[in-house]
C-alpha cells in the first residue's frame, strides 16, 4: 500500500501522514526533510535566500554549477530515514529549503530515493509520504492520494503556535507573509509544481483538528 500526501505548508499534511501511518502499521517519510537537510548543507557552503532563488552572497547571478554539483551530491548521497531535529525546522531553513526545492537536479537526485523508500518500506508492510510532488511526481499510482489545504490565516496561526515553545520571535503577520511566499514559490516552480491533483481526495482542515483529518483519511482508504 502507497500513499501520497501533498498539500500547502502548515496545512495539517504531516501530521496527518505520520498518524496515518502510525494507525495503519506502515512506513512515514517526511520527503520535505530531505530538502531540509541538503538546505543545511547549503548553508554550510554560504548560500542564502533571496526571493525565489539560492544565490551565493558574492555572486549577483543564478547559482554556480559547481555548488549545484556539490548539492547535488549531497542529496545523491542521503540515507533514509531521515531523523527530525530542531536544527532542521529554522525558519532559515525552512525559506531555503523551498528555494532549494526549486531546483531541478535536486529534485531528480531524491526522486529514486523516494520511490525505493514507498516500494520497498522498512517494515514491508505500507508506506505514507508526504509532500508537494508526491502524488504527482514520486507516486502517480499510489493507491490513495490525499491534498490538504486550509486558509492562508489558519496555516499562519498554527504555525505561529507551534513556534511559540521554540522561542521564536516571529509575529503570526510574518508568518502569513513567509506562507504565502512559500505557496507561490511551491506553486509557481518549473519543476514539479505543488498542485492539487483531480485524483486526490480534498481535505480543507482549515475547520477540522487532527483527528477529524485523520477520521476522513481512514473512512476513505477503509472504503
């Protein structure tokens, strides 16, 4: 069993595919901390964010070809799972994440991971991934796909919560603006644009909790 979750940022997908795979014994991959990590690593070789794309502080046009190699090398040479930490989810990375995401060669380095990862899980039972490209890149005949989305103003108050206990000094008006930068980033890109797919099942959770979702996930894949 393969399933895909694709929605927009704080919309409720990862929490949704990590219950799900925890009520129906398969494999979870966060496929968003595969950017994450080689963003770190991005970062570790001075690059930062401007706008839509990743740029070198000294370099004023698009990235160099060497730095893509070294990137993509890095994302060639991940093992997965990848383990969660607080160092991953800066907003830092999180902004540069979404550039790296954009692109190209990147992409196509974690594709084949992915896939080898929904094809052949851990525990040889299911696999849940989530993501923006997952029902319509990695797993276009996934035996279910799922798109959740909710309200620009819901998104930004959850995540506003949850960075409450991080000791974030972002207001909840910054993150709005981030979220709906990161949706146009996500939804605007040449490669594997984050969209919402006429074979995945909506779910708007801007009026739902977590286990309502999880509620209307189930009774659709339990028929």
């Amino acid at each position: 069993m393969k399933i895909a979750i694709d929605g927009t940022a704080a919309s409720g997908k990862g929490t949704l595919a990590r219950r799900l795979a925890n009520s129906l014994g398969y494999d979870y991959l966060d496929t968003g901390l595969l950017y994450r990590v080689v963003a770190l690593q991005a970062l570790k070789l001075g690059m930062t964010s401007f706008g839509d794309n990743i740029k070198e502080p000294t370099q004023n046009e698009t990235i160099k070809r060497s730095t893509i190699i070294k990137l993509t090398t890095i994302a060639l040479s991940l093992s997965l799972p990848i383990l969660d930490s607080p160092e991953l989810r800066s907003q830092k990375i999180s902004s540069l994440a979404a550039a790296v995401a954009s692109l190209p060669e990147i992409r196509q380095a974690l594709i084949k991971k992915q896939r080898n990862f929904a094809h052949s899980p851990p525990s040889n039972s299911g696999a849940v991934l989530d993501g923006r490209d997952i029902g319509s890149v990695i797993l276009p005949k996934a035996d279910f796909k799922f798109f959740i989305d909710a309200k620009p103003e819901i998104r930004a108050k959850r995540r506003f919560a949850q960075l409450k206990d991080t000791k974030s000094n972002q207001t909840q008006e910054t993150i709005l603006k981030e979220l709906n930068e990161r949706d146009k980033t996500d939804s605007t890109r040449q490669f594997a644009p984050l969209k919402r797919l006429s074979d995945a099942i909506f779910i708007d959770s801007s009026s739902l909790n977590a286990d309502e979702v999880l509620q209307i996930a189930l009774n659709y894949i339990n028929g």
